[in-house]
C-alpha cells in the first residue's frame, strides 16, 4: 500500500497569503471610508443648498414686493433704495400677523458673513436707524453681490443711490448659485406720479 506524502502550507505561501488577505482588508477599509467621506460631504452639500434655496426665495420675495417710499434727504424727495456691491437696502410690503405694512430692510455682506436688519415704517429717524444692531444672518455664506439694471439705459450698475427712481431689476449672486434676477414691479421714475408715499 502506497503512502500519501501529507501535504501543508508552506511558510512562504502563508506569507503571501497573509499579505494578500491584508492589502484586500485595506482596500476595502479605503474603499468604505470613501464612501463615508462622500456621504457626509453629501448631506453637507444637500443641507448647504436647501438653506440657500431658502435664503434666495425669501429674498427674491421681499424685493418683488419692493415699494417706492418716499423720504426727505437734503430738502429732496427720494426713493428709499440704496445698494452696492455687497449691501442692499429696501423698502417692501409686510405680511406679517400682527402687523400688515411697509418695512424697510437691509442685507449686508461683509467678512464672509451676511448680515440683515429690518424696521417698521414710517420712521422719522430711518437714516439713523440702517446703521447698527445688525443679526447675523448666515455665517458660512461663500459670496453675496448686488448689480442693478437700468432699462432705458440697457446697463448693469455696481451701485444705486437714493433717488426718485427704482432700478428695472437687480442681480443677485449667492455662493456657488447661478446669479439670479429680480425684476422690480416700480422699476421706472416717480416724478409727477401720485403713486408714492412720503415721510
């Protein structure tokens, strides 16, 4: 009767064995953690967008329902709209609860954050009052600009001053968002209009 010769595993092929068997774990480890890493980093993206969806849509809303409010600056009557490159100033028509009318707001951005204030009108004192006591209204926004368009003028401005007209539009830039536009129902001078409320 012939014997089988019992054969093992040599030391070297356990050593490749395990060596495989490691780089494989590895692999897989990398391969998981990536796909952790990109979750997060997705439901970041998908929570950063939703909140400036919603940043942009209450904005666009406010500033559809701009409303041409009249002030007195310097023994003129102007329009209480005012902006730059970063900051805006406004007047709109509430729909509060409690208080239906006009209020004046103001966005301004600077230092990588967004700042908001807000008033009741009328206001005696609303120049006084722009400045100061700012909310932060977002902290980690990337960008935030402002351009305003003249129609008759076929041009994007960088800044608007208070006068006795509106701009046609304005465009909006929010973080990595495509710039949007708002077009301004008063865009067109008030001058022998009756359609105007002064202060």
């Amino acid at each position: 009767m012939i014997k089988r010769k019992e054969q093992g595993f040599t030391l070297m092929e356990l050593l490749i064995s395990l060596t495989i068997l490691t780089m494989v774990t590895v692999i897989i480890g990398a391969g998981l953690r990536l796909a952790m890493n990109a979750w997060e980093k997705g439901d970041i993206e998908t929570g950063e967008t939703q909140r400036l969806r919603i940043f942009s849509s209450m904005f666009s809303q406010q500033l559809k329902s701009v409303f041409p409010y009249m002030i007195e600056i310097d023994n003129e009557q102007v329009i209480v709209f005012e902006g730059d490159k970063n900051s805006i100033l406004f007047v709109t028509t509430t729909n509060d609860i409690l208080y239906g009318g006009l209020k004046w707001i103001r966005y301004d951005y600077k230092d990588e954050t967004l700042y908001y204030k807000e008033g009741l009108l009328p206001d005696k004192e609303l120049i006084d009052n722009i400045e100061g006591d700012e909310e932060i209204l977002d902290s980690e926004i990337g960008e935030v600009t402002f351009e305003y368009f003249v129609a008759h003028a076929d041009e994007w401005r960088d800044s608007w001053d208070f006068d006795d007209s509106l701009p046609d539009a304005v465009k909006v830039k929010i973080s990595y968002f495509q710039p949007f536009q708002v077009y301004l129902p008063y865009g067109k001078r008030f001058k022998n209009e009756e359609q105007r409320t002064v202060l």
